[in-house]
C-alpha cells in the first residue's frame, strides 16, 4: 500500500517562483511515489483575509489552474477544497480541547509569524486573532483528517508537525488508539530570493516571477533585476554570486551557466545581454505551463469537474476518520 502524503496552499495569489521550486516541483515528483492529497486552503487563507472573501474566492480557482498547469496530474493526487470537508472544522473543534493557548503561542511557527505581524501593522499584536493563533490546531486536523503518513515541509514548518504529533498522542491517550501520528518529509527544496536579492520571494515584498506572467512582463521585470552594483560599465568584472540574474539562470539550470560566469567574472558579458539571455530562457521555462494555463482558462467547466471530484473523494475519507474520532470519543449517536 502507497504511503498517503498531505500537502496544502493558500489561495492568497497566484504562484510564483517561490511556490514552483520551494514546493510544488516536489510535489509532482511525489504525486508520482505517495497516495498524494493536495488540499487548496481556503479556511486557512481566511484567518488572514476573513473581511475579503471574494479575493481567497477568486484565487481557489487560479490556484487550481496554476497547480494543474504545472503538472498536477488529478489522476495521481486528489485535489481538493478545504472548506467543503466539515469533517476538518469537526476536528478542529475537538482538537482545540487538547491544546493550551501557552503551547500555541510557544510554536516557533506561529511566533515568527505573529511578530512579522506586528512588525507589518505596528501593534502590540492586540489585532492577531484566536483563528490565526489556533491555525496549528487545524492543520493538524487537515493532516489526520486523510490519515496522513508524511507532510512535505521545510525545516521551518518542523514545529506544526511536532505539533500535530502531540494532539494526535494526546487524543490517543485520552480516547483510545485512533489516529495515526504523522511524520515530517523534510523537504530539500529551496527557498528562492526574490528579483530584488530578498532572500524571501513574495507577493507583499513585489520582487516575484509568476507562472502566469507574460512574456512583456518577464520582460520588464528581469530588466530591473539587481546585477552585481560593482559592474558600472559593459567590460568591468563582476561577482556573478552577488547578482539576482545569474541567480535565476542557476535557477531554471542555463545549459551555458559556465560561460556566463566566467564571462562576468572576466568582464566579457554586458548585464543587458546577460539579461536578455535569461528572458529568453525564462519565456521558454514558463511557456508549457502558460499553455496549460490557456486550455484551462478556455475550459472552467474542467477545473471545476477536477475540483468537485477531488473534494467529494476527499470528503470520502475524512468521513472514515470521523466516524472513528466519534465513536472514540463517544458522540457517535
Ligand atoms: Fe549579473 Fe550577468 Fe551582469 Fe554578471 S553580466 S553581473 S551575471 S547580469
């Protein structure tokens, strides 16, 4: 029996570089290996956007397409929205008996996250909502909802599993063996820095690359990318290791990668040709998934049908879970 892998995203926007090689390429890699749940967060992305629910509305669906244009394949991973499973709001609410309020402000995730908050809205953190400090509590209720074997995470997502793992222990303890302890796939995928040399690629800091960006907005934004600032000239030498450009033909893997360091590094490269060189192979890099992209926008009827059939598969097995988390708990009535 395949091991069942649970993964999630946010419909906050569409996806970026940032998503494509920080995750998703490793998800089709695993689509291919694990029973793969791919879960569109849509209760999660209303802990941060509750008063506009027509943007996390809205991007359920470009989130679906981008996914599917990358190579999501609904044969192999069930692609589902998170909302329309109860049975996770079901678990959540159980959950949340099992949890201190200590225990989630000491989650290193959710620490950094509130004081990225505050350092964004510039308050104490009196706005930072009970949704938002219990979001660990849900996941891990999206995580056991599917009996999930293993969660692809970076090293700093390590403490929502640990989490997960001791809400899963305690149920356990209190009502009896019933759900599955989840384990961490640590992930090995990058984080990618973003066109203005941010360590961090984001939609809020403006220096991403969407999938979905054409070919003039390739364009112009790969202009502005920050080069070496040493280089004033055509022909002085430059640190290719300091520039955002070389960066990103590292990146999408330029069959010529050795000849433009060495050319930088000799001062044989002029920067505008340097970029240049890399709209032209980040067009040919995006291309496929703007094809796919294209066919879906002209075809709604089919992300919508893939998006129905992944939740009412995904309903299906949240439903096995329930059915023992009540019995367990003695609310099956
Ligand atoms: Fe960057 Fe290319 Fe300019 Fe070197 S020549 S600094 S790699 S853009």
């Amino acid at each position: 029996m395949k091991k069942t892998i649970l993964t999630g995203i946010r419909p906050t926007g569409n996806l970026h570089l940032g998503h494509y090689f920080g995750a998703v390429k490793n998800w089709l890699k695993l689509q291919n290996e694990y029973e793969t749940n791919i879960e569109i967060a849509d209760v999660q992305a209303l802990t941060d956007n509750f008063d506009n629910p027509s943007k996390v509305r809205k991007n359920v669906y470009e989130l679906a397409i981008d996914l599917l244009s990358c190579g999501i394949n609904p044969e192999k991973a069930t692609l589902y929205i998170q909302s329309q499973i109860s049975e996770i709001a079901e678990l959540t609410v159980f959950y949340s008996n099992l949890v201190t309020m200590a225990r989630l402000y000491r989650n290193p995730t959710v620490k950094s996250e509130i004081t990225q908050k505050k350092a964004l809205f510039g308050n104490s953190g009196e706005s930072v909502t009970y949704g938002f400090v219990g979001y660990p509590v849900s996941q891990a209720a999206d995580i056991t909802a599917f009996n999930g074997d293993l969660i692809p995470v970076g090293e700093d997502q390590l403490p929502l599993i640990e989490q997960c793992r001791e809400i899963v222990r305690k149920f356990n303890n209190i009502y009896g063996e019933t759900l599955k302890e989840p384990d961490a796939l640590l992930s090995t995928s990058p984080r990618i820095k973003g066109l203005d040399g941010n360590e961090k690629m984001g939609k809020s800091l403006g220096n991403a690359i969407y999938l979905c960006d054409n070919e003039e907005t390739i364009s112009k934004k790969i202009m502005s990318a920050v080069t070496d600032t040493n280089k004033i000239r055509k022909d002085d030498p430059a640190e290719p290791e300091k520039c955002m450009v070389f960066y990103y033909h590292k990146l999408i893997e330029n069959p010529n990668l050795d000849t433009v360091c060495s050319e930088c590094k000799k001062g044989a490269r002029g920067c505008v040709s340097c970029k240049k060189e890399l709209i032209n192979n980040m067009n040919k890099f995006l291309e496929p998934i703007r094809e796919k992209r294209k066919y879906y926008e002209k075809n709604p009827e089919i992300v919508e049908s893939i998006l129905k059939k992944g939740t009412e598969e995904a309903k299906q097995k949240a439903k096995v879970t329930m059915k023992k988390v009540k019995k367990a708990m003695m609310i099956e009535y």
